[in-house]
C-alpha cells in the first residue's frame, strides 16, 4: 500500500468516528431470533450416550459369547454301524464349536465379542483344539484312512486335512477375499461324516492296526512335548518381565490341545480296542487319559507364571507341562509295546 492509499484510509476513518449517529429505540428495534436451545442440550448427550454405550457393546457381547467348552463328558452323535467313533467325534467337536458356540480367533474389532480375540483365553482354546484335529486328520489320511501305505489318500480325508489346515484367525479377507477358518472347518466336518458313513458301508478303509495305532500316538506325543517346550521357553521368559501377558495365553492353547487329545484318544480306544486288549496296554492307556484330564480340566481363576519354587504365587505352566510330560512318557511306552 502506498502513501496515497494510506491517508485517503486515514481520511475516510476520521469522517466515520465525526459522523453522528442516529438514536436507537430499543422497545422498537426487532429483536433477532431466539437460537433454538434444544440444539445445544441435546449434542453433548450424544457424545456421553456414545461413550457409554461402546464399552457395554463390547464387555456385554464378550460376557454372553465367552465359553471354555472343557466338557470331559462330551459326547458326539453315535456313528453308524462299522462306522469309526475317533471320526464321529472329531466331527463332534468341530460341530460344537463351529454351529453351536461362536469361532472367536477370526472375530473383527466391529463384532460385540472383539475382546474375547484380542484378550480372552476362548481363542487360544479353540486354536489348541484345532491342531490337535488337524494332526490327527493329518495321520488318519497318512496311516490308517489306506491299506499299508499303497491305496491312494482317502479324498475325504484329504478335503478334511485341507480344510483343518487353515490357519484359526482367517477372516473373509486375508488380505484378499478368501473363505473364512470357520467356513473351511465345516467342510472339513462334511468330508469326516461323509468319509465315516463310507466306513459303514464298507468303501473306505479304516484300518485298526498295531502299527497304523503307533504312528498315530507317536505323533500325538511329539505335537505334546511341543508344546511342553513352549511351556518351559515361556517359564523362563516370564522371569524377565513383571507382568507375563503370554502366560495365560499359552496356558489355554494347551488346555485346548489337551483337551482334544484326551477326547480323541478316548474315542480311538474304542475302535482300537482289540490292539490294545492283545498287547495288554490298556492300564497304561487309561492312565495316560487320566494325565490328558487333568491338564485339560485346569481352570485356574488367573494363570500365573510364578518361580517354580516360589511360595506365595503358583506356576500354573509348570503344572500343565508336568501332566504333559506324564501324558507324553505314557505314550512313548505304549508306542514301545506295540512296536515289539
């Protein structure tokens, strides 16, 4: 702005503030309208109503999903005739936790159970469940689902593998549209009853013998001392933090796996009853079934991961892995018995 610009400004204010003004009546001037009050009350009510609102959605549906289901007494539909009762129950379980309880390691932060994925023990649970039926499902095919290893893989048994190889927390997108864990696990039960209604009838084989029973139980003990070296890895991690948030994480993925062995191995002594009757391993058979029920039964109100020989606070991990230690020695000596 230049010198000229500036004093006609200077000049134009001067006259603005000596002009007088005209008098104003207030009775007569019209007041301007009244601001709606209501706009403003209602708004920060919204806001609270909100707030309040997300945690009850949240800790709400979590509170009426979250279900453990260690049922040691659980019983699956009675297969048919010849049928394999190993098979109708692993069918069972996935049954139970697919239709009849929520899948909780693919549930999304928008879904009421979020917190039962990203702080409940319920996943972990159902994902320990799941190895072991996968790596059963693995050995069912490999072994005993084919006469001595020369007859083709079982297609049904290899739709059930396929599908209970999906990892737990697949969702819809992974990143890309993909079917969902839950989704693939219910064909996998579809190809189990179909492959157990073909043992009935006499078009599938499922083979009951000595050694197709020992490949299957020396798998089982080698996924077991697996986890009980995770279980010893995280004892020893814990001792470095001040508080171990893996600990009660680890502690239900085992109990999940205990759990499915201890049902499964269950259901295969009835079908592999005359093995173990011949080779007189049936004392040793229960009481490793008893080691699995007492890990899978643990429900501790809050896992700790103490120091083992600690006084005031217990080492829940310890505690597990000793049943699974128990449970794995048991098996190695039956796998011993019936190699001979």
């Amino acid at each position: 702005m230049d010198l000229g610009q500036r004093v006609r400004h200077t000049i134009a204010g001067l006259r603005r503030a000596m002009t007088p003004r005209e008098a104003v009546d207030p009775l007569t001037q019209p007041k301007a309208p009244a601001r709606p009050q209501h706009v403003l009350q209602w708004q920060p009510w919204l806001v609270v109503l909100v707030v309040a609102l997300v945690p009850i959605y949240y800790v709400s549906g979590a509170v009426l999903t979250h279900r453990i289901n260690d049922d040691l007494n659980f019983k699956a539909q009675e297969p048919a005739p010849q049928g394999s009762k190993t098979i109708a129950l692993m069918a069972g379980l996935i049954d139970r936790e697919i239709n009849h309880t929520a899948w909780a390691p693919n549930i999304q932060p928008f879904q009421p159970a979020a917190l039962l994925r990203f702080g409940g023990n319920m996943a972990n649970f159902q994902s320990g469940m799941i190895k072991a039926l996968s790596n059963v499902t693995f050995e069912i095919e490999s072994y005993i689902g084919r006469s001595r290893g020369t007859s083709a893989a079982d297609l049904d048994l290899g739709r059930a593998r396929q599908g209970l190889s999906r990892q737990p927390d697949t969702w819809l997108l992974d990143p890309w549209p993909t079917s969902s864990a839950d989704q693939e696990y219910r064909k996998a039960r579809t190809a189990l009853l179909a492959y157990n209604a073909r043992i009935a009838s006499g078009n599938a084989v499922f083979d009951v013998r000595a050694d197709n029973l020992q490949a299957l139980l020396t798998r089982s003990a080698l996924d077991l001392g697996s986890s009980s070296d995770l279980l010893e890895k995280q004892i020893d991690a814990g001792r470095k933090v001040w508080i171990d948030r893996r600990a009660d994480k680890l502690f239900y993925f085992v109990k999940g796996q205990s759990y499915a062995y201890y049902m499964i191995l269950s259901a295969l002594r009835d079908d592999f009853k005359a093995v173990i009757t011949e080779r007189r391993v049936g004392a040793i058979y229960d009481a490793m079934l008893a080691d699995l029920a007492s890990s899978a039964s643990m429900a501790p109100m809050i896992v700790q991961n103490g120091s083992p020989n600690g006084v005031l606070l217990p080492n829940h991990l310890s505690t597990e892995g000793f049943y699974l230690l128990r449970a794995r020695a048991k098996l190695r000596e039956i796998t011993d018995i019936l190699q001979r």
